[in-house]
C-alpha cells in the first residue's frame, strides 16, 4: 500500500526529501528522523548540520594515498614504522579502516575513490589509477632503489595487492591496474578468497568452496 | 564483535558521532551515510544541511492544534468544512498525518507532543494538555453555544476522541486526560480495538480477540 503524502508544512517536506535522498533510508524513516530532529534543542540540530557541512566542506585528502585525513599527509603514509613498498589497493575510506582494524596489515594503501563500472558511467579517468602507477613507477626508481635508508627496502621487491571485491567491476578494476603497472615489474598479487574464519563446510557455496581446495595451504599445526 | 574504531579524520569522526545520534541509526551506517555525503555535490550537502536547519529554526505550530504548520493556523484548522466540535487528541505530528491518510475523519485534532511517561521524565505540564483543557472548555462556552453560524454547531454534543497507543503510558495519558476534560460534559470516546484489518483469527492474540469479542458489532451484510 502507498504511503500518502500530504506534509502540513513545506519545511518538514524539505527535510524529508533531503533525508530520504540518503542511501537505504525510505520517506517513512525519513520522517520519523526529521521529527526528531524537531524535538531536539536548537544548539544540537546545528551541531548536527555543521558537523555534516564540515566534513564536505573541509575535507583533505592524503597527497599519497587519497585516504581522507586531516593533514596533507595521513597517518598511515606518515608514519614511518610502516612498510613504504608495499601498496594494498582498496576501493574506498571504508576499507582501509577495515583493514586497519585486522592489525595484521602493515604496509601502505592507496585508495581508488570507487571502482570501474560502466554501467555506473565510471571509467578508470574517474578513479586515482593515474597516481596509483606514478606511486608504482617510483618505487622502481632508481632513486628508490639506490636509497640506503629508505625503510623496508631490504632488497625484497615492492609488491601492490590488489584489495577489491570478488564481483565483476572488482575484478575488471583488479585486471586493468595489472596491466597498467606490471610493467614495472613490482609483485602483483591479490586477497586471498576461501571459508570464512570458523564457517562450516556444509553451508559454504560452490564457487568458494572450489577455490579454497585449489588454494589449499600447508597444515601448520 | 565490537568495532574498532580509528578515524583517519577528525572531520568524518565528527560528522559520524552526529549522524549515529539519530534514533535506529548505529556507528556503521552512519560511517557508510557519511561516505555517501563525501561523494555528493557540495551544493547538495549544502542543501541537505539547510533542508534540517531551516525545518528546526523555522518551523511553526498551529495556534489552535499545535500540529507542524507553516502558518498560524494549520490547513486543517483553517478548512471550515471541517468539523470543529470533534476533536481527536494524538501524540504527534505523525499520527495526524496517519490519520489524515486514512480520509475517515472530518474533525479536528489536538497534538500532545508526547505522551505522559515517568520513566523519561515526561509530566502533564509537559505536553499541551492545558491547552486542550482550554479548546475543550471554549467549545461548551454560551458564546460557541449561541453561535449559530459555527460550522458542525447542529446540536450534537461536542466530542473528543482519545487517540492513543494501547500500551501503560497511553492509557495513562487517556486517563489523565478524561479526568482533566470530563467536568465540562464532552463526549470522550476512545479508538475502537480489535482485530486488523483482513487479519485471520489464528494469528491474533488472545487479549486483541477478546476485545475484539466484547466489542462486537452489528452485522451489516
């Protein structure tokens, strides 16, 4: 059944197109928010659109990476502890903070800003693939490598993993950087797809399933 | 699993702890709204911005029903084919519009602002109780009595109809308000309870069918 509209006041109907404008919330939610957001104490509503304005208004991006931050460069690209040679792809913000929050990660990203999908009218031009390989070529510099105190640079090559969704712009995104940066002769290499931690056999699809026996590792009791 | 929580910006941390202080919206899904306005137009955050801002700064409640308005006096309140001596007391600017959507009701409304509830530190004074207190006293005043020419004036008896939820903080408030409004000889009725709508008698609960059994009606084929 169609929800009918009739809002009693323009101002309320306003705010219920820009909140329902957001991804995965409907017009029904989208009241209820706004009225709430009416109950709240004037000084709150305003702390909450000026947190939001800011963020879009303000927002830097890390001159390396593209990873948001709040200096030129971030946090990852500037701490020296981390592992400069090599550069795990992501397709956004998101993932990075995921990865961060493994602990098992300990080199640099680099994030894409999205993934090719022409159907979304997105090409690669659309995406920070051009940085991505000017990072590429200069790992392989001889600059780089001629560098003595460059950290991490202990004679292992420099290696770039591909960390993008297993769907078919994923992939086609995966494949056109390959090509773009294996001339550089730097490893290329990808996540690592099978069971889930602790998942059941019984419930795994095929697909998965296949590649976790062909991709079977040593049993390491 | 909790999740940890590293904000590569000050910035989006900032915009998240706003967005997740909306009702039903966690720290995930405000990261993921966030992100969603990152990527949009500045003109269009601006506008989403503004959008709740002038809702809050702006708004204006009806003079008569305190229902959201963009006038003095709500499009209801202000239609004289309306009937103006019934009048359905809600919780809120939502249940107006729910019933509005329904098209079965002719009269007018009162809106609460909330419902009384010691737990959240809601009282009486807390809600617009005096104000329906005052509507319902003008409506059996000799001057609205003698009024000869006010719209619905036919001799019925005034009426106010409790529309509240079911629950102990409904009920209460229902009470409340009886006892508030039943000196000046108004009719109070209250929402009829019972089955929904096409709802199949093995899924009701018991006390909705019992009510539904003591409330039968006349069978009108």
């Amino acid at each position: 059944m169609a929800y009918k509209e009739n809002y009693p006041s323009k101002l309320l109907e306003d705010a219920v197109d820009a909140i329902s404008s957001l991804p995965g919330v409907g017009r029904r939610s989208a009241l209820r928010l706004a009225l709430h957001l009416l109950k709240q104490p004037q000084e709150n509503v305003h702390h909450f659109t000026a947190a939001i304005g800011r963020l879009r208004d303000e927002v830097r991006y890390c001159r390396e990476c593209m990873m948001i931050s709040d200096d030129e460069v971030c946090s990852i690209c500037g701490d020296r502890s981390r592992d400069r040679r090599t550069i795990c792809v992501v397709e956004s913000v998101r993932d990075v903070m995921s990865i961060e929050n493994t602990g098992q990660y300990h080199g640099v990203y680099h994030v894409l800003g999205g993934i090719i999908s022409p159907i979304n009218g997105v090409g690669p031009s659309d995406l920070t693939i051009r940085q991505l390989v000017d990072r590429v070529a200069g790992l392989v510099s001889p600059e780089a490598l001629f560098e003595a105190d460059a950290p991490g640079l202990d004679g292992a090559p420099a290696e770039v993993i591909l960390a993008l969704s297993g769907d078919v712009e994923g992939e086609t995104t995966a494949f056109y950087i390959y090509r773009q940066i294996s001339q550089y002769g730097v490893k290329v290499s990808s996540l690592a797809r099978g069971l889930g931690f602790g998942d059941n056999l019984e419930y795994a699809d095929e697909l998965t399933l296949g590649r976790s026996i062909v991709n079977r590792q040593l049993f390491k009791p």
